[in-house]
C-alpha cells in the first residue's frame, strides 16, 4: 500500500454508506428537507476522505453550490435547453447545465454509415 493510498476494503464501505445516505436523503426529503442536506453533506465529506467519487445514480441529485439534495417538482426544476439539460436549484438558483453528447453522437455516427454505404455501392 503506498503512501495517502486507502485499501480497497475501506473505499467499497465508503461507497456502500454514501449510497445508504443518499437513500436516505431521498426517503427523507418530504419531512425533514434539512436533514436530507445533511446527509449530503455527509455522503460529500466521505467522498473527499477517501478519494471516490459520488455514485452516478446520485451525482445529479444534490447542488454543487450549496450542497442541498434536489427533489424534482419539490426545489428543482428541470429544462431542456439548446441540447443540454438545465437543472435549476431552486434554494440558491444555481444552474447545473449537462450537455447530451450521447443523441448528437448517434445522429453523426448514422451520418457516417450512410455516407459509407454510398460510397460502397
């Protein structure tokens, strides 16, 4: 084990008891909103001590600005705009803007074959 480096039992139990906060952040929300950012707040510190990275599943549901869990319809809302989606946070009015690569790459990739099949008859 080198130097600042962590095992990787104790980066799968980090894992394990973020994806167990942001679970509960979601079943917490409705009640205790406050709470449910503390637990974001919790899963973040775990991610930052031992050097991983926020579960995909979650790494949209939370502000990166003021760190708030995001409930869609409830303190966010969501908007497609110029082919990025555009998540408003509705405690600090961040804009989180993801851009769709996936559909823009398929639809060029679709371009390419057809060339190609024209150009092989």
């Amino acid at each position: 084990m080198s130097r600042g480096k962590r095992p990787k039992w104790m980066i799968e139990i980090a894992e394990e008891r973020m994806e167990i906060l942001f679970n509960r952040a979601e079943m917490e929300f409705i009640n205790h909103p406050e709470r449910s950012n503390r637990y974001v707040e919790l899963a973040l510190k775990l991610s930052t001590k031992y050097n991983t990275k926020i579960p995909e599943k979650w790494s949209r549901r939370y502000c990166k600005k003021c760190k708030s869990f995001l409930s869609l319809g409830r303190n966010c809302t969501v908007r497609l705009v110029n082919s990025e989606v555009n998540i408003f946070c509705g405690e600090c009015g961040q804009v989180m803007k993801i851009p769709y690569h996936k559909e823009k790459k398929d639809k060029r990739r679709a371009k390419y074959e057809s060339i190609k099949k024209r150009n092989d008859e």
